[in-house]
C-alpha cells in the first residue's frame, strides 16, 4: 500500500503565531500524521521580512512576497491565514482562496468578525471548509465545543473571559491594590500588552471573539455591530477593593444570551461576579468560555488565550480536520434548514442587578436624595456601604440593587450624577450571577 499523499499548505504570516505553527509541525511530526492520517508539510509561505531571523529553516518552502499568491499556488490543499485584521492582504487572501475553491485556516477574529457572514457564503457557494478554531481564546476548544460537543443542545448563554490582557491587569490591580495605569504599564513593559493597547483595554478584542461565539451558539449571521463594548479604564482599585468586601471580582466579561422571550443579546463589560464562581478564580493571562445547553448543562473551559503554542495547537487541530476530510457548516448549521435569525436586543433591554459607587459630600440629606432618583426609578436597594465620616468632605458612598432595567439604570444615574452633592461621575458596573 502506497504512503497516503501529505497535506500541502500554504501560511501566510510568519510572526509569533505562524512560526509557532512551523516548530509545532516539526516537533510533533509524527503525533500530527499520526492524528491526520498523513503528513502536514508546508509547501509555501509569505511574510513581509524575507531576510528576518525567525531561528527557522524555510528552505523547503516556497517564497512569496504577495499572501494573495497562495491562494493559486498550485498543489496547495490548504492555506493558514495568519497576518491579522479586518481588511487588508488577509482579507483578500482568504477571499482569494476560497474562491478559488481552497480550504482556509484562520486565526483572525477581527476579519471574521466583520466579514465572517459575507465569507461563510463564499465557503457555502464553493463546498470549502473555513476553520477557525484559533480565533477565539487560544488553545480552548471553545469553537468545537460550541459547534461540535454542543450541537444537539439549544444554547441559552455563552460567557466568557475572552482576553488575556485584561484579565491579567485586572488581576494585578486586585492582588496588589495598584491602580490602573500603573499596572497597565507594566503589563506593556512585559509584553502583556501592545504599546497601543486600546483594542485590548477597551473590550473590542473580546467584542470580535464574542461575535463569532454568539454566531455559531444562536445560529445567526456573526454582527460585530450588534455588540455593546465597554473596556475597563474606567475600573479603579477602590472598585476593586470594595467588590472584593462585598465578596465579588471584578472581570471582563463577554456574554451572549437568549432572552426569555425571544431575542439575544451580545455584551462585553467589567462585571461583578461571585468569588466563588468558577470564572471568577481564572486570574492572569488565561481565559475561560462557559456554554450552557438545555440538556449538556453547564460546560467551563480553561486555558491559555493566546501565545505561539496555545494558538498554534488550535491551528493545527483544524489542520488535522481538514486531512481527515471533516468539516462542518462554518457557523454550525446549515442556513438553509434554520429559520429567522433571532432579533438583537438592545442594551437598554438588559435587565440586571448593578453596583454603583458614588463620591459625594458627607452632609445630611444626600443619601435621602440618591435614594429618591433610585425609588423613582423603580430601582430598588439590595444593600449599601458607607465608611465612616467627614462632614463637609467627600466620602465614598456604595449601593447595590436589585434587578431592574439598564434604560432605568441610565436615566436615574443621569439624575444622580447632575447632583450638587456628587463630586464626579459615579461608578457603575454590572453584577452578573455566572
């Protein structure tokens, strides 16, 4: 019997992912073909800096200076999409392959998240796979556990921490009372965080991750819009301290759930969730999804979000799919069996419980006031904390209610905020069950 023929493919992106990929494929030469049921050579490669040191031997690959060229190199079985963004030579290369009828592998939440519905109907039209199992938290099979392990379940929630950066500053600032930019700082002086890392710090990493979980979790298109983002510059030490007095941490959370009655709703935001919650002890650089299906129950995954390895093992395990010939629809089902996509809920719609810190003038008949907006509000109080005095001066003064609508939250925090007494803008973050 002849040797079965090796799967050849092409990567585009040699940075700290793509290179990973090329020493993970070497180093566990055998465990892959073994997995596959042949080898995965690669064939061809394309990156910016042909002349840069990345402490690998590329001589058995082609060279190409333009990604797009992979998509007509001939005897390709595969391209592995991993230069980045939304638009760009990743765009066009992986729309390029698909067209012509070549499978992709790819890495890329941003493109996926604002192109995804457009390029899984390229995928659909032209009978290709389009895997990508690396773009939503690194090494956590989070995309086969929605698609594959949960497929027979209807999904009520999908959650998660979905950024390392975050997590790993919000981490710092609780175990060592540090303050936000102090700890952001840091994190960038050990490349935990980009030198600009607003896409990190401001949730839109985690809002594209969270598109493509709610996509394949509800069967809709993938509608980056839909989310509502919100970062975390906003979350102090003294937020973090009190939360934990009142036995919560603080993390960012994107959460997408199916409403009651009909609708789903898609948000990333600092949350307030139990200490005892399981989500709320993945601390650092590591990232967790939670699914809940009707008859699976709960599932929590645990892992590393990002780096060479992690991610390059995700990589790698669509690569092994695709050598055995198995794919599935790129959001899970198939568009033509399923009815109308669920109606986005906005924001205001949320309902749930809130904490609020306020700075305010310690003087008779302040709280009276807050309180007042609140009742009008139909918000009503599950607890309050206010240490100590200082007449005449400003005091912290913490609230937590119960469940009520985000619109009546807005409105009443409006009213609160406009208050002599209230010396800035109060503090507001979500309380979330999990």
């Amino acid at each position: 019997m002849s040797a079965p023929a090796p799967l050849r493919i092409g990567i585009a992106g040699l940075g700290t992912v793509g290179a990973g990929l090329v020493r993970l494929l070497r180093t566990n030469a055998e465990i892959v073909a073994a997995r596959a049921g042949r080898p995965v050579v690669v064939a061809a490669v394309s990156a910016r800096d042909r002349g840069r040191d990345r402490g690998l031997d590329l001589g058995g690959a082609r060279w190409h200076d333009d990604p797009e060229a992979l998509a007509a190199e001939p005897g390709l079985d595969a391209v592995v999409e991993l230069i980045g963004g939304s638009e760009g030579p990743a765009r066009r290369l992986v729309e390029a392959a698909l067209r012509a009828g070549r499978p992709v592998v790819t890495a890329n939440k941003a493109l996926l998240a604002v192109h995804g519905a457009a390029l899984a109907e390229v995928a659909a039209a032209k009978g290709v796979p389009l895997a990508f199992e690396a773009a939503v938290a690194g090494g956590i099979p989070a995309i086969k556990a929605l698609r594959e392990g949960l497929a027979a379940n209807r999904i009520g929630r999908v959650a998660g921490i979905l950024n390392g950066t975050c997590n790993y500053i919000l981490t710092v600032m609780r175990e060592q009372r540090r303050d936000f930019a102090e700890v952001l700082a840091e994190a960038q002086r050990l490349g935990y965080a980009e030198a600009d890392p607003a896409f990190d710090i401001d949730g839109v990493d985690a809002a594209h991750k969270l598109a493509i979980l709610a996509a394949l979790a509800f069967g809709r298109p993938v509608d980056f819009a839909a989310v509502h983002v919100e970062g975390i510059r906003d979350v102090s030490a003294l937020d973090i301290a009190l939360a934990e007095e009142l036995g919560y941490r603080i993390k960012l959370l994107g959460i997408a759930s199916r409403a009651e009655g009909g609708g789903v709703s898609a948000r990333v935001h600092p949350c307030m969730v139990p200490a005892s919650a399981p989500i709320a002890r993945v601390d650092g650089v590591f990232n967790a999804v939670v699914a809940e299906g009707d008859f699976a129950g709960r599932l929590v995954l645990e892992g590393r979000g990002a780096g060479a390895g992690p991610t390059a093992s995700a990589v790698a395990a669509d690569l092994i799919d695709l050598a055995r010939g198995r794919h599935a629809p790129v959001w899970g089902a198939d568009a033509s069996l399923g009815g109308a996509a669920a109606p986005t809920l906005p924001m205001e719609r949320h309902r749930g419980a809130y904490y609020l810190r306020l700075m305010v003038l310690d003087r008779p008949g302040v709280i009276a006031d807050v309180t007042g907006i609140l009742r009008d509000g139909d918000i009503s109080l599950e607890a309050m904390l206010q240490r100590g005095r200082a007449p005449g001066e400003a005091v912290p003064v913490v609230m937590t209610t119960h469940d009520c609508e985000e619109a009546a939250m807005r409105a009443a925090l409006a009213r609160i905020a406009a208050l002599d007494a209230v010396l800035e803008r109060p503090a507001l973050i979500r309380i979330e069950p999990m």
